[in-house]
C-alpha cells in the first residue's frame, strides 16, 4: 500500500518526530485530543499549558511557527460559529463594551474555541511530521477496519488523477470561448459535473476490474510492516500524558 507523493501540509525534517513509528504518532495524538475535551472550560491555564506543549513538540518537529498558524485558518468556520454564540445563546446576561452577552454563550465560545485550536494544532502537526503512506499503514497497524483504511488510501491515490481531469475540462471549455459569468451558465457547469462524475465512476470500474484480475480478494497486501519499541511508544506518549497531570490538575484545582 501507498500513496506515492506527499502532501501539502507534510513538511520535510529530520527531527526525531518525524522519525517515530505513524501509529504511535496517531495513538498519541487522539489521547492528547481526549484529554483537552475532558479538561473542565473553567480551567483556562490548562488550556495554556497545552498550547506550550503543543509549542514545543513543533519545536522538536522543526515545524515554524507561520507554517503552522496557516494551516490553522482551516477552523475558520468554526470561529464565526463561536463568535456568535454570545448574541444567540439563552441565560444570564453581561454587559461587554456596551452589547448584551450570554454569560453560557461565552462559556460556549471559549470552550469552542480553546479546545477546538488545540484539537487542529495536534492534528496538523501529526500531518506536517507524517506522511500520507506512513498514516494510512499507521491506521492499519491500529486495527482500522481494512475496508476503511483501503478507502481512504484510494481517495488520496486518485484525488489528483480526478482534480487533473476538473482542470483539462475547465481548459477544453474555456479553448471553445465559455466563461462562466451567471446563473445563464450553470447548465453547462452541471453538465460538466455530470461528465467528470461518469468518467471518474467509470475509472473506477476499470480499475476494479484490474485489480481483480491480479488477484485482489477484498484486501490489500502489506507491503511495509511498520513496528515500534517500547521506548518510541513512551516518547510518542510524553505529550498526552503531560497534558493528562494537567487535566487532573484543573479537575482538583
């Protein structure tokens, strides 16, 4: 199984994150996640002390700190929808620079958010210290259903193959003079849409059948059998558990 190329936020370094077994990296990351949504909101100082984990496991990576804050304008969305919980949520109200909040949907905005940045940071630093190959043999290693991880592991495989077809169709309409300015040429773009679904269907069949062919029985062969030592295991859980002592911490304190 592989995936043949790397990906955007993959981030080339020979650091000893980028060195530790994919699973390992997976394990720990979904434990450092579980932690930060199990810490009481109240407890704001927990919510710091994981950002400066967070801060200097991408100092170990050699991951900078503006490669990592672009890639963090993804959970836009997420921040529109915590900003305006304040204005739309039920209780108590406060007043904050003359405008009437919600004292839950201020509670609400800062659990959102807190959590939700800390949940993207740990995920993109998995992305920009693993690459696509390694994170799908870590998903199998961990016992994913193989009919998942082979999904996934087709999706990135033919993700471009599909995207380069999208822009050999947008380029044959725009060689015949068509711009698509108005609501008049949504006709043609859904047509166009149509085609590129058949063709991509279709790929899919042709390689279906090739694949059988060769002998495919409903699972992949594993080429690469990737392992881990009781020491990687330990250095890989050195952020989730830090950040448990301090998740106990803000439930005692």
């Amino acid at each position: 199984m592989g995936a043949g190329h790397a990906h955007k936020l993959y981030r080339h370094a020979h650091s000893p994150v980028h060195a530790l077994p994919p699973h390992t990296k997976l394990a720990a990351v979904f434990a450092f996640v579980v932690v930060v949504v199990s810490t009481p909101r109240e407890a704001m100082w927990a919510f710091a002390l994981y950002a400066a984990l967070l801060a200097t496991v991408a100092g170990v990576a050699r991951v900078p700190a503006g490669f990592l804050l672009r890639r963090l304008l993804i959970e836009v969305p997420f921040v529109a929808f915590a900003l305006l919980m304040p204005f739309v949520a039920q209780g108590e109200r406060v007043e904050v620079l003359g405008m009437s909040l919600s004292v839950g949907g201020l509670w609400g905005a800062w659990n959102v958010l807190a959590k939700g940045t800390l949940g993207v940071a740990a995920s993109v630093l998995l992305a920009a210290t693993t690459e696509l190959r390694e994170l799908l043999l870590g998903l199998q290693r961990l016992k994913l259903p193989p009919l998942l991880v082979q999904i996934a592991s087709f999706m990135i495989r033919y993700g471009d193959v599909i995207t380069d077809e999208m822009r050999r169709m947008r380029i044959a309409r725009e060689s015949r003079g068509f711009e698509a300015s108005g609501v008049r040429h949504w006709g043609v773009l859904a047509k166009s849409a149509g085609a590129l679904f058949i063709r991509s269907y279709e790929r899919g069949e042709r390689v279906h059948l090739a694949m059988i062919s060769r002998g495919y029985a409903g699972t992949m062969p594993v080429i690469d059998e990737v392992t881990a030592s009781r020491a990687q295991w330990s250095y890989a859980f050195a952020l989730p558990f830090a950040a448990l002592v301090v998740c106990l911490l803000g439930w005692t304190l």
